[in-house]
C-alpha cells in the first residue's frame, strides 16, 4: 500500500506486561514508511 497515515490503537501496557506481551503498535510505528498514530484506549 501507499499509505500516507497509519492509525493503531493501544491498550497502553507498561513494565512487565509490555515486555511479555511485546507491543505490536511499537513495531509497527519502528519499522512503518509513513505517519503513525497510536491512540490509546481506555480500558
């Protein structure tokens, strides 16, 4: 794709659940061509 503008959403996890579960919203903003914007959702 062609993309301009990704939009992800997070559940915003810090400490030790990040680093279990990983962060896909992070790698893809590390490794993605274009904008990212990761908005947090509430839980």
């Amino acid at each position: 794709m062609n993309a301009d503008l990704i939009v992800l959403g997070s559940h915003g996890r810090t400490g030790l659940g990040r680093f279990l579960l990983g962060s896909v919203s992070e790698a893809v903003a590390r490794h993605a061509r274009c904008s990212v914007q990761i908005v947090r959702i509430p839980s």
